[in-house]
C-alpha cells in the first residue's frame, strides 16, 4: 500500500517537473576565473534557461532549462556567442 502510493507521487512529480531537462555541455577555452561567469550570463538569457552553472576544473556547464521552449543547439550558440568553444560531446 506504501509502495502503491509512493509511485503514485512520484508520477504526480514526474508530470509537473515534464519538459524540465539538465544537459552537461563541455567548453573549452575558459583561461580564468571571468571566464565560466560569461557563459553562464549568456546561456542564462536563452528563453526556456532556468539555471547555468560552471564547473572550470571540469570545463563543463551545467543547464537546466525548458526543453519544450529551448533546444541544445540554442545553448550551444549561446556559449559560441561569449566567445568560447563547445567541446566534443
Ligand atoms: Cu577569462
């Protein structure tokens, strides 16, 4: 009976969080620490972005953002667009 209702809230949860997606992107040419902060204003200001957050050690990007209102390639342009380079996926 637990277990019942326990997946009928998480189904609940599943549809209210639906077209939420996190993608990882890889950047390359961040030289210092101003650099992550660039791309993180430019991804931010994509319409559907949520949040952006760079990991410099790991040259990565965290995105959370509205896959029914923005694409990857949209995040892709816009980290192109602060002058840095999307790594190999
Ligand atoms: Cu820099």
């Amino acid at each position: 009976m637990k277990s019942i209702l326990f997946a009928a809230i998480l189904g609940l949860s599943t549809v209210a969080v639906a077209g939420e997606k996190t993608e990882t992107i890889k950047v390359s040419g961040w030289h210092c620490d101003k650099c992550p902060g660039k791309t993180e204003a430019k991804v931010k200001a994509v319409n559907g972005v949520e949040s952006a957050h760079a990991d410099r050690a790991k040259g990565e990007l965290h995105v959370k953002y509205d896959d029914s209102k923005a694409k990857r390639a949209d995040l892709e342009k816009a980290v192109a667009d602060s002058g840095f380079t999307v790594a190999e996926k």
